[in-house]
C-alpha cells in the first residue's frame, strides 16, 4: 500500500502543468500618447476579473494555469481592453518574465479616424 501511494505521488507530477503567466502593459491614448487610467482589462480564455490600469496607464496580470497543455505552457494571453469613448482593443501579448520592459499598448477614440 505504501509503494502505491508514493507511486502515485512521483507520477502525478509528471501529468501536472503549473505555469506563471505574466503580462505587462501601460496603455495609452492613440492621438494624444497619455497614459489611460482605469482601463478593464479583461483575459480572454481566464474567468479572473477585469483588472484596471492605474493612473499612469500601467497594468499588470499574473496567474498559474495548473491545467496540462499538450505542448507546454502557453506562451501568450489574450486580452481585450476597454474604455468608454475608446474602441475595445483585442491584443494577444507574449508572457514575459518578471522584470521585463512592458508592452505598449494604444487606444483610439471613438471619435478618432
């Protein structure tokens, strides 16, 4: 019995996937190059909650997928950004390590051709 359950227990790692993925961004506004605040920030395959840029158009979103992927780890996510009187913006953005530049990202007013 014991043999099983430590069996079990070196082998179920092999199955397991825990990936960080992280992404970072400051959004601004196409015309005028400002930094937007409050943003939502919405990942496309996640149930997380919007999240919010802040004040200098900065945001950042991390989470562990602990789900198997056939080919590794993803090594994107898809957003979607929206602000009132901006165009929603649908963006998929490498992964970055911890520390990296964050992407730049620009949204067009509604107004704006």
């Amino acid at each position: 019995m014991r043999q099983k359950v430590i069996f079990l227990l070196l082998t179920g790692g092999l199955f397991a996937c825990e990936c960080l993925e992280t992404t970072q961004g400051i959004v601004l506004d196409y015309a005028s190059k400002t930094p937007l605040a409050k943003v939502h920030i919405y990942p496309v395959r996640r149930t997380q909650r919007a999240r919010l840029t802040d004040s200098s158009g900065r945001f950042e979103i991390s989470f562990v997928s602990g789900f198997f992927e056939k080919n590794g780890c993803k090594k994107t996510m898809t957003l979607v950004l929206s602000k009132p009187g901006y165009d929603s913006l649908r963006i998929t953005l490498k992964n970055q390590r911890p520390g990296a530049s964050p992407d730049t990202l620009f949204l067009r007013g509604s107004q704006d051709d």
